[in-house]
C-alpha cells in the first residue's frame, strides 16, 4: 500500500516578519549556536479535503499549512518555539519552504499538528508528527518533519451479489462520542478521532431482502487503535443449488495508515508576478492568469517581473509570447537545453537560476524589461511561462505519474480605458461560490485612477443590445477595495434576478462611459435536487398511516406511529382540498387518547423517521442526505387554527383560549452528527426526543441555512395558498449534507401545547 504525501507548498505571500511565542529563560542546553531547518510534510493514505465546499476550494497543501502548528522543547519539557500561521511560521523562503532558526547546542524535541481534530467527519482529519534533534555548535542541522495521520480511518466494500438479494442495506459505525452512517453503497472513508475513555467501535448492519423481511447484524471491533483503518468486507455467499440456504457475512480487515512506503510529492512549481518593496526583505507575490491581468498606460508601466519558484530543482524555463510586434520572437528558451540567453537578453528579457538544494527551494527569476513593454501599443498580451522540474511527481490515487511541467500565462493589457472588466480572482471566485444562483458577480479594475465614479454595463450574451443602452449597476466609488496590483484598485459588484445557467457579458462603466474590455460570466446551474413524494400522492394505509408507497424508500415521517397506538393517525391524505394531483396531506392536531387517559398530539409532517416511542413521547430522527443550496422553499397551504385548550411553559406563546400558531421551517445542515444528534439513534443529525425537551436548536453549529413561516391565523380563501420561505444562509459557500423540513399544525406541538388545528399541505418544491 502506498502513501500519499503532501510537502506543505511555496504559495504566494508577502512576508510580515517573525512573530512568535518565544521563552529563552531556558537554558538547560549546551553552549555554542547550531542553525536548524525544519522542513514540514504530511503523510496521508488519501487525499485530503478542505472545508470549504466551494466550488474553487484550496488545495489540500494549502488548507493543510494554514493549520499547522509547530512546538519546540527543550529536554526538561519546556516548550521554547511556538508557531502557526496566525502567530507567523519564520518560512526561509515563503511559506512552505523551510523553518530556519538558531538556537544554543542540545537536545530538542519538535512537534507538529495541523488537520481538523473533530469526534467522525467524512473529510475532516488530524495529522501530527514529532522528533528528536541533538543540535551541535556551529553546525547546520535539517530535520523533516512529517505529520502523520492519526485517525481511525473506515470504509465499507460489498459484494457484486448482495444487490441481488437486498434492496436496501445501511451500515451505521459508532464511537462513544458519535456515529457516522454508511448508506447503501456509500464509497467514501470516514474518519474518526478514538474518545479518550474508551476506543471500542460498535458497528450495525440493517438490510432488507427482496422478499420485504428484515436482516440485523452488529458487532464490535474492541480498542480500535489510531492510524488505522478497518475495512467492512460484507459478502453474500450462496452454496448453491444443492445446498441452498445463502448467507450474508461480514469481515473487517485492519490494516496501518503508518506504513514505510512513500510516494513523495513535491510541490509544483509556482509561477507569480512580483514587485520588489524597498522597506522590506521580501518581495509582494501576486498570482498570475486570466483573472489577474495587468492594466497599464502605454509608457508608464515600467519592469514586469514574474518569478518561478520549486522545491525541487528547476531544468528548464520557457517563454511563450503572443500579440508582440512580428520581430520579437513567440518562443525562447530562458533556461535548459538549447537555451541563447545572448538572444535572450537582446530582447530585453532577462532571468537566471538561483538554486538553494538546503531549504529545498529553486528560484527563477524573469524580468521583462520596459524596453521592450514601452514598444508596445495598445492591446492585450499574452506571456506565457514554462518550467520543468526534475523532482516534481504526481499521485493521483490511480497512479504514480511524474508531471514534471507546470505553465501559467501572464496578461498585460494596455488600453487608454480609465478601467477594465476582468475575470474574478481566486479569494473572489471564493465570493462567487457563496452567491445565490440567480446572481452574478462582476469585477472591475481602475487603470487610471483619477475617478471617483465607476460601475458597469451588463447584458445577456448574443443579445445585440448598444452597452450604453445595456442595464447599468453603479458602484459607490467610497467603497472600493484597495489591491497592491500594479496601478489599480479592484471593484465588483453583485447581481441578482439573472436567469440560471445563462451567460452574461459586461464592460466597466469609467465616469459614466461604457468601456472597451468585455468579461463574460456564466451564471452556475443548480444541482436541482427535489423531494421525493413531494405532492404527498403516495401512501401506505396501514397501522400507522405512511407516507410512501408500497416498494419504495421513506423519505417523509409523521407522528401517525405515537397516536395510532391509540387508534388515531394524525397525518393522512386528503383528496378534497389539494393543489394538483389526487392528494394533499392533512395535519390534525387532537387529543388522542381516552377520557382523560391520553395526550394532545400534533398534526404534523417531517423529512426523517419516527425512530422510537418512550411512553407516550416520541423519539424523530430528522434530516435526509442532501448536497445543494437553493434559495426558498415553496409550496401551497391551508391553514385552520383551533382554540388553544393545552398549555405548557417551554411554549409560552400558545394561550389558553388564544387562536393556535402553526409552523414549517427547513434547515441545511453539515455532516455534524455529533451537535444536535443522539449516538443511541445514528445516521440522523437531529435526533427529536420530547420526553427531555431535546428538541432542533436553528442557532446550532451544524445549521448552515434556515427559513421559517409561522401562521398565527388562518390563511385566506376556501383552498390552498402558495407560500415562500426564504433560506436565511449562515455560513455562505458551503454545501449542505442534510436537509430538514417540518410542518405541524400547532407550533407548540414539542411541548404538546395547542389546540384542534389544521394544516393542508402540497406540492413542496426548492426554489434556486
């Protein structure tokens, strides 16, 4: 089995100097100073995934060195060195290079974590790594570093065969903090961080076969250790036609996340444009490409210098030129085989290696001169930089190939315009992702900047319409973002109320006239999840009423199973006031019992399961896998409110002899099952009990979006009314994992609080 490392890479940043939490009144070490370089990594079996969901996320390196941690101590256990990012890790030589220091002879230990340390997450790990150095006078010591995985790693292999003889099958694996649930044929690992008093994992496997009847199995892997991983190999074996009688079995396999063999991966190389600041050491790195391009007035944009930069050693560097005068060349050779640097140099193009094999770093510098960026009229154009690097590989978890070649293009655009349209830049394409759909976003950027008024011309792509005659969107000129990028400022705007999945073109408006230079946007398509059974048609008219059909899955749950022990089903299909179809779903609050035996229950419907009745309270598992972010929910009601006979404290706003409230409300959730989830009833990341009060929290952590609709009368007209809920997103850009949704005719209904009310419901749909 191999490996997959990451070294933590060189990115682009503009150095703020060393700031650290230092404690030199220590000095059980040696006389005489040593140098040291530590050089971080990280050891994974797989990939690693950010948290961010966007749509353009960072890089696993990159997420990875933002959370690194490194600790220094002495030998009695003093800790001497702390850094993180926030603090300012003292890179050599931008960040992801090497940590270089002094420090007095002796002995040191030197610790390293970075990673999410959270109880199961299917993408979340932790990572931490330690070693030992003995440090001589006036010696050079290296030290790699290297974080390892430590989680307790679990994935989930089945047979061709079990699909022939169950339609459905869930594995749920659980810790004492928390569980993570393995629907059908779930593909990705879960990760898990062992509690610390006790590391025994409990696992349950519940199917059901073609025939309808149910299978259990469950079990534990007791002490399961850390920087493992257990695979559930579950296998049908069918003896044959002599023998009959087949049997499903279930295996796990454990093998070490910590194994010898390692694909190193070097970072690729790194290709920017730099501006050399004279108060400092460090140059300002910007990255290049189609979102950054360089705006400038002919004559007044003086050297551009881009630089290339490895951990590994640099063999060759070509440049690319397109748009130049028929007498510069369109192709050179900077560096490597067949390189002129004299014809090079006549160009007025200049470069040159600067190699440093101890702190893993080459540097190629490139200066294009403005001899010959002066020469040039207006337009744009296109340099585009080469470099080959003899160590940099790459593992894509299929293969081992080693891409040795990384290629950025660098834009300079020369125009009289005061400001240009450009494509968003990676923190904006960021800004992007947490739009709505229906909005666009667009960016600018002042080329001249004696204004104080700028905005921008906006049309549908191919619609033939004059851009002084296009939709204009002014920019309060207060308001811009100032950007250390050649001789601008960067300026954007959002739109909303596009049409999804349309292109749109826009220019800059530079004192109140269309501009030159036309960005285009596409407006992104929506996953376009829906609800299944979300006209309510299908049911199952037993003891208690369902609602799905008969040979399909669950997806919405009711109450019915807590009030038909006593011969009442709360929810059920109603076919004389519905929106389409032959029926909507009806919700009536009553006293279900006998005599003064019994309890007032809620009409009520949600996306889950009705998990278990303790007493005369129910246990709810809400929520349902789920991986979009739209905009509303919509859907048709009629609502009838009773008078309030039942009163309870935790409902304070349901009063005797008051007209009752009903309520719907939908949440989008992450893959937090530990928040507002209940490890006796895994798989769910809400887990309802109303005999203790645990009931949905909308400010929870695990809530990204939640909308409501409280009815505090009865709605208009005879039938059903179209309604809107507007999904207010907490954490904006990140793609849900659940969603819930929930109607009951009487809001106080956790609290069996309210009165005979009625709620009509059809046709739920999500708005993008």
């Amino acid at each position: 089995m191999i490996t997959r490392k990451i070294i933590l890479p060189l990115v682009a940043l503009a150095m703020t100097g060393i700031t650290s939490c230092t404690d030199d009144t220590y000095k059980d070490y040696g006389e005489g100073a040593g140098t040291i370089s530590i050089i971080p990594e990280v050891s994974s079996l797989v990939p690693v995934t950010p948290i961010s969901r966007a749509d353009e996320a960072p890089s696993d390196a990159d997420y990875l060195l933002q959370k690194l941690n490194i600790v220094i101590s002495t030998a009695r256990g003093n800790a001497i060195r702390y850094w993180n990012s926030a603090s300012g890790i003292p890179w050599n030589n931008g960040a992801g290079s090497s940590i270089d220091f002094t420090l007095n002879s002796g002995t040191y230990t030197i610790e390293g974590w970075t990673g999410d340390s959270i109880a199961a997450s299917w993408t979340r790990k932790y990572f931490k790594g330690k070693e030992v150095v003995s440090l001589k006078p006036d010696e050079h010591t290296a030290v790699q570093l290297t974080c390892k995985i430590v989680n307790t790693a679990v994935d989930v292999k089945y047979s061709d065969q079990i699909d022939d003889v169950l339609s459905h099958y869930t594995l749920v694996v659980s810790t004492a903090a928390t569980s993570l649930n393995y629907e059908g044929r779930e593909e990705r690992t879960g990760y898990f961080m062992l509690p610390t008093k006790s590391h025994d994992m409990t696992w349950v496997f519940n199917g059901i076969r073609k025939d309808g009847t149910a299978i259990h199995m469950h079990g534990t892997i007791e002490d399961a250790k850390a920087s493992t991983k257990y695979r559930f190999l579950i296998n049908y074996e069918d003896p044959g036609i002599n023998y009959g009688g087949g049997a499903i079995t279930i295996d796990v396999d454990e093998s070490t996340l910590d194994v010898e063999e390692h694909v190193r991966l070097r970072m690729r190389p790194v290709i920017t444009r730099y501006i050399e600041q004279p108060d400092t050491q460090e140059p300002t790195h910007f990255e290049i490409g189609e979102a950054n391009p360089l705006p400038g007035i002919k004559n007044k944009i003086g050297d551009i210098c881009l630089m290339a930069r490895s951990s590994g050693k640099i063999t060759g560097v070509r440049l690319q030129m397109d748009g130049l005068p028929e007498s510069v060349p369109t192709d050179i050779i900077m560096y490597g085989k067949d390189a002129d640097p004299d014809a090079v140099s006549a160009l007025g193009i200049s470069g040159s290696l600067n190699d440093n094999p101890i702190r893993r770093i080459t540097n190629f510098p490139i200066t294009i001169s403005s001899k010959l960026i002066d020469a040039l009229d207006d337009g744009e154009f296109r340099f585009t930089v080469s470099v080959t690097d003899e160590n940099y590989g790459l593992n894509d978890a299929e293969t081992d190939r080693n891409t040795k070649e990384r290629t950025e293009t660098f834009i300079l655009n020369i125009t009289s315009e005061g400001a240009i349209a450009v494509k968003p830049n990676e923190e904006e394409k960021h800004e992007l992702a947490r739009l709505h759909y229906d909005e666009i976003l667009l960016v600018g950027q002042v080329v001249n900047d004696e204004t104080d008024k700028v905005g921008f011309y906006v049309r549908e792509q191919g619609s033939g319409t004059p851009w002084d005659q296009a939709e204009y969107i002014d920019v309060d000129a207060s308001e811009l973002q100032s950007r250390a990028i050649a001789n601008g400022t960067r300026f954007k705007a959002v739109v909303g109320g596009r049409t999804i999945g349309k292109t749109y073109e826009y220019v800059t408006s530079y004192n109140q006239k269309p501009g030159v230079t036309v960005a285009t946007v596409t407006q992104r398509s929506p996953m376009t999840w829906t609800l299944p059974n979300a006209g309510f048609e299908d049911w199952q008219l037993s003891t208690p009423y369902l609602i799905y059909g008969s040979g399909q899955e669950m997806f919405w749950d009711s109450g019915n199973h807590g009030s038909s022990t006593m011969k009442k089903n709360v929810t059920v299909p109603e076919s004389n006031i519905k929106h389409s179809g032959n029926y909507s779903i009806k919700l009536e609050s009553q006293f279900v019992g006998i005599g003064s035996l019994g309890k007032f229950a809620a009409g009520n419907v949600f996306i889950g399961e009705y998990l278990d009745t303790k007493g005369t309270n129910g246990v709810l598992g809400w929520g349902r896998p789920f991986k979009d972010t739209p905009k509303q929910i919509k859907g048709y009601v009629k609502y009838t409110p009773g008078i309030v006979k039942y009163t309870n404290s935790g409902a304070p706003d349901i009063i005797e002899g008051q007209p009752d409230k009903g309520i719907i409300y939908v949440a989008l959730l992450d893959d937090d099952m530990v928040t507002q989830g209940d490890k006796n009833y895994p798989g769910y990341p809400v887990v309802v009990r109303t005999e203790d009060a645990h009931l949905f929290d909308k400010n929870a952590r695990n809530v990204i979006a939640y909308g409501e609709l409280i009815f505090d009368k009865a709605t208009e007209g005879t039938g059903l009314i179209e309604f809107t809920i507007d999904l207010d997103y907490y954490r904006r850009g990140e793609t849900p994992s659940y969603i819930i949704f929930t109607a009951s005719a009487s809001k106080g209904g956790d609290f069996f609080a309210g009165g005979p009310s009625i709620m009509w419901l059809d046709d739920i749909q999500l708005i993008y």
